[in-house]
C-alpha cells in the first residue's frame, strides 16, 4: 500500500529544493551538454533560461511557470530594483554583490545558492546577461560600496544605545519592540508593485536574507532594502541634542516610561549642534559610525540562541571566520 506524503508537513527547505528540483528537470535543456555562443551576454542568456527562467520568466519579469506559487515572489529584474547591495540606496549592485546572492541564495526565500551547480565564470555570465534585461528607461550605473568601517570599543555603560536608537529611529514600528516583526505598522506595510509584504522577524537568523551579523546588519540599515519601506539611513546616525529640542510623547501608547527615559538620556548625552560645528571630519565620523554599530549590535542581540538541532545542520563554518574577521 502507498502511504499518502502530507506536503505541508514537509519542511521548508526540503519542499523549496523539491519544487525546484522538478522545475530544473522539466525546464532544463542543460547548458553543460550543449555549445554556449561565444559572447558572455549570450552564454548568460542560455544559463539564465535553463536555470532560471522557471520561475524568472524567460524575458525576466519574475513571470516564470513557478512563480505564482512563490513567495516571496522572484525577482522582475526588468525594474533595476534590487534589495540586497553594498551600495547606497537606489544605485545598482556591484558584481559582487550579484556574485553573493547568487552563490548564496536568500535565506527565508525560494531562492537556492548556485554555488555547487554553476562555476565562478557562468554565474559572472549570467550577471552580464541580467544587466541586459533592464528597461530601456533605465541606464544601469554600478553604485559605489558604503565604506565597511570598523568596529569601535563600546563602553559597557552605553551599550543601550543600541536600544535607544531603536526607538528613537522607529524600528520598532514595523519589526516591534521584541523585534518579533510584528509592529503597529507591520499590517500595512506594500512594495514598490503594491504587494503586501511583511517585516522581518529579528529573532529568526535564518530570515535576515542579507546577512544576520552585526556587519551585515549595519550594511542593511545605510543602504536600505530598495521596493520596500525599509529606508537608508546613511547620513542619519550624526545625531545632535538640537534635533531633538522636545523629546515627543506622542508613542506613550506603545513605549513604557522605561524606554521613553532611555531615549531621554541617550538625547541628552548627545553633542549641541555648536559642538559639531568644531569638531573635526574623523571625529564626526567616529560619531556616526559608533551609533551605527550600537544598533546594529542591538539588532542582533534580538536572534534566538542556536540549539544543538540548528548548530549540527543550519550553521554555516564560515560565520564564525567572518565575526573575527569583522569584529
């Protein structure tokens, strides 16, 4: 007797390599048996509609035979829109950038890391052949990499600044004060198509889709998450005392009068607009970049610990490299 499989029972990741895995067998016509024309736009498109186009389309649009049952859905690369970069907000990605995803794929999405199933020289193709399927409207200039910086000592005794900046910048509006992704405003949150879309939930690595490290996480919060609400705040985090003459009550509704005090006291620590104006640009600089790791360290703290389950099969060997590395 044939036992009945329960597909809602499968999970997540076994279900999205298993639908992908029947999309690449009716749709491949395998690049790897077959002559690639000469021209890197031209061997990208043959990769792109073997690989890709299933649930891409084939023109790009995000159209493909699989799409409507994705979600998020797959990219329309004929807008130039793209989410995940380390340039500043509404540029395009580098190469490197395209590079990564591709690789890597996006956590929390039906997107899979190529890595094992394209070369270095076929995803490179690929990215020549994306690069073609922008609308003629828009010209595509390659932005320039948000300076990584690095990060600063942080006294024990302001490390909530962290937290104060999470309120005072409203973050928690939309991923919520436990950073459960359930804000007062996470219901009505659209995307640039006017499709509903929800914040993600901080506690859960595993859906930061660029990168769950405090380095990747400060990257999100100065270029943004473009077609999204999810504004940059470059240029933001050079905070003075004078931007804010009254602190407002007005989320009395949502915030306790603990996080109203810590916003207070952050705001008065902070230096008069009069004291900006002497300082010299690295230390204006240092400023910034201090209250850029404070947050993004705080974002962080939000992620669940791991438990032996999720160390033996979901962590990745680089990550910890990566920490030492950056941190």
């Amino acid at each position: 007797m044939f036992k009945v499989i329960d597909l809602s029972r499968i999970s997540y990741n076994y279900t999205g390599w298993l639908v992908l895995a029947i999309l690449y067998v009716l749709w491949s016509q395998s690049v790897f048996s077959q002559q690639l024309p000469n021209d890197d736009v031209g061997k990208g498109a043959v990769i792109f509609r073997d690989h890709c186009s299933a649930c891409h389309g084939r023109t790009g649009e995000g159209d493909g035979p699989g799409a409507a049952a994705l979600f998020p859905p797959p990219r329309d690369f004929t807008t130039g829109v793209y989410k995940y970069r380390s340039t500043s907000s509404g540029s395009m990605p580098t190469n490197e950038d395209l590079v990564k995803v591709i690789k890597r794929g996006l956590s929390g999405t039906w997107m899979p890391g190529w890595e094992r199933l394209l070369s270095d020289d076929q995803i490179l193709y690929v990215i020549s052949y994306l690069k073609t399927l922008v609308s003629k409207e828009i010209e595509w200039q390659t932005g320039v990499p948000i300076s990584t910086g690095s990060l600063p000592e942080l006294p024990e005794g302001d490390r909530g600044d962290g937290e104060a900046l999470f309120l005072i910048l409203e973050c928690w509006s939309c991923h919520g004060l436990s950073g459960s992704g359930k804000g007062p405003s996470a219901n009505t949150l659209k995307d640039y198509k006017d499709r509903k879309i929800t914040p993600t939930d901080l506690k859960d690595k595993h859906k930061y889709r660029a990168g769950y490290r405090a380095v990747d996480i400060r990257n999100s919060l100065l270029t943004g998450i473009s077609g999204t609400p999810m504004p940059s705040y470059e240029g933001l985090f050079l905070l003075t005392k004078d931007d804010f003459m009254e602190l407002e009550m007005n989320d009395g509704e949502y915030l306790s009068r603990y996080e109203i005090e810590l916003m207070d006291r952050f705001i008065r620590k902070l230096p008069s607009n009069y004291e900006i104006e002497d300082l010299p640009e690295a230390d204006l600089y240092n400023i910034s970049l201090r209250n850029e790791w404070a947050l993004s360290q705080y974002i962080e703290s939000f992620q669940r610990k791991n438990g032996l389950f999720r160390w033996l099969f979901y962590s990745n060997p680089e990550d910890l490299k990566l920490r030492i590395q950056n941190e």
